[in-house]
C-alpha cells in the first residue's frame, strides 16, 4: 500500500526510537522532575528564544483541551475556523475541559480566520498552523489577529510543516505574532507519540499545570515523552523530517490539479469516483475529503513519503485520466 491517508498512519523517526531506549537506563525523578525534561524545556527556550514553560502530553487532543481550559471561563466563547479539528474532530474534548465553554465557529477561505471577521466578545482565539486546509498563516496575518487583544491558542499539530514552508523563527511564528499557547506537534512528523504544550505567559502555565495532573496527562514517566521530543529537537530531526513531506507535497501538487493552494504537507485535489477506485484497487490508500466538496479527496504526505511513491500516483492519475 502505497499510503496517503495520513501523517499519524507513518510510524516514527529511528532517532526517536533510539532516544526512548536510551532513556530508559537507570533512575530518574518521576511526572516531570527528570533531566530529560529539564532539558527540552531549555531546548524550547533557546528555540522560541523566550522563557516558556512546557508540557509534554501523549495527544494532541489532550494538549488542546488543556491549552484552551486555562484560557477560558467555563462561561466563555472560543473562536475557532468551521473547520478547525477542534471542532470537527476532538468530540468535544475542548467543551470537555472548559467545563462547557462554547466553540464559536468562523468561515474563512483556504482554512483561515481572517481578523476582520472575527468578534471581539469572546475569550480567546484558536488557530491551527499548518491549517486543516494544508494552508499556512504568515507572521502578518497572525499579528492582525492577535490585534483584537484576545489570548491566543495555536493548534501546531502540522507546526513543523508551516514553519518550513515559512522560513521563519519558531519565534516570528509564535508569541512574537501573538500567540501565548502552541501545541507542538511531534506526534505526525517523526515522534511515537509526543506534543509539547509550549506556554509563552507565566500565568497560563500556572493554570495548565494542575489541570495537566488532574486530567491524568502528567506521566510518571514523564522521561519517555520528553526523550522524544529531545531527539525531534535534535540535528534538526523536526525541519528534516519537515521538509522532506512538504517536498514530495510540491511534486504531487506540480502534477496535479490541487483545490487549495498546497503549502504544508497536505494535497487536495478531486478525483472523479471510477478514478477514485481504480487508484485504491492499485493499492494506493487516501481519505474522501466531501468537506471540500463532491469527489474531493485528501493526499498527505509525511517523513515516510517517497517522490516514489509520489511519482507512482502522478503516473497512475496520468494513466486513469
Ligand atoms: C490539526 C490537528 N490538530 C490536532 C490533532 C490531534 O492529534 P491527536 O490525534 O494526537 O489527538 C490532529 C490529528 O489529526 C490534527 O490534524
């Protein structure tokens, strides 16, 4: 199966593997008070170059529902994109952790808020970078949301792929375009399982922290996840791993008729359904996408994806078209 179903059906980077059986000799202190931890937490603040606080979690569901719980009132109002995964795909873990907070959903061409179209009366603001729609924000178009002066909460489960596609700082895309929380994806670019909550303001981490505990997202063995996230932080694992799914993006976008513009390492494109099955009788494996419309379809590519395997699609498309 040659598969573009999506970047979580890959498995994970030798560096992580390698970086969890060597975390694994000997005793450490336990939930967090290990070297490996205090480790990555310099890490990020060399990274982000500001002194964030950070906490490792094995979802990114989880560190999204945490994020927003410390930037909302269970009474209060998160906007987020229509289609943001917040929304469509977390079966209300965010409203979970609030407590009932309401997710106000905003449309916005290509997967982006767009600050003219938000209200001002809500209590924080949710975007995902890369978007659900493969698209990036640029550090502008971020800025001009943050205007409003409401807290924001950046879903960075795709962070690596937009930073890339960028050539930006971790920092010009993060809290010096305004965000205050971003949920590092490790998990879809080369870790096991591991995001980091990346917290940019002293008294949101003061609000994550016991709700991270509680939640039951505070491992004993906190080492393990934070070994992964040392390893994707080290020799550029994250960047290489990044721009590799993002290159073979390019390829598939160059040779087919993309529906939104490709700026990640997610492709969109329509196949009519004779194409569709043809294409997965041949052992090529992708999500139906109706949200974009009929007959759309979503190819991802991921540290595992060839430009062969991109190139056996583009010639069976060619072939079937
Ligand atoms: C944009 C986005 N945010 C968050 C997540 C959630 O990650 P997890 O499956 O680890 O909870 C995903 C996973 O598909 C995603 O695509």
């Amino acid at each position: 199966v040659i598969d573009f179903r999506s970047d979580n059906t890959h498995g994970a980077s030798p560096e992580i593997l390698e970086a969890l059986t060597r975390a694994a000799a000997g005793t450490m202190t336990s939930y967090g008070g290990d070297e490996i931890t205090a480790r990555v937490r310099e890490r990020c603040r060399e990274l982000f170059e500001h002194d964030v606080e950070v906490f490792p979690v094995l979802t990114g569901t989880a560190g999204n529902a945490l994020a927003l719980a410390s930037m909302t009132p269970p009474w209060g109002t998160v906007l987020c994109h229509e289609d943001a995964h917040i929304q469509r795909d977390e079966l209300g873990a965010p409203e979970f952790y609030t407590h009932g907070a309401k997710l106000l959903t905003i449309a916005g061409e290509d997967g982006k808020l767009r600050a003219e179209d938000l209200p001002r009366d809500a209590s924080c603001i949710s975007v995902t970078q890369a978007t659900e729609a493969g698209t990036v924000y640029t550090p502008d178009e971020l800025r001009a949301i943050a205007a409003l002066g409401l807290p924001m909460h950046m879903d960075g489960a795709r962070f690596a792929n937009a930073l890339v596609g960028l050539e930006c700082s971790a920092a010009d895309l993060t809290w010096r375009a305004g965000v205050d929380v971003l949920v590092f994806g490790g998990t879809k670019n080369g870790a096991m399982a591991a995001e980091l909550i990346v917290v940019f303001r002293k008294e949101l981490a003061d609000a994550i922290a016991p709700r991270w505990h509680r939640g039951g997202h505070r491992l004993s063995k906190m080492r393990f996840l934070s070994a992964q996230f040392e390893a994707y932080l080290t020799d550029d694992l994250w960047l290489r791993n990044a721009r590799r799914a993002n290159a073979v993006a390019q390829r598939l976008a160059r040779g087919l008729d993309v529906i939104r513009p490709v700026q990640a390492n997610v492709v969109f494109v329509r196949f009519e359904p004779r194409v569709s099955s043809a294409l997965r009788a041949e052992g090529f494996a992708f999500h139906e996408w109706p949200i974009f419309g009929p007959d759309a379809v979503r190819l991802v590519c991921a540290f595992g994806t060839s430009d062969a395997d991109a190139d056996a699609l583009l010639a069976a498309v060619k072939r079937l078209t």
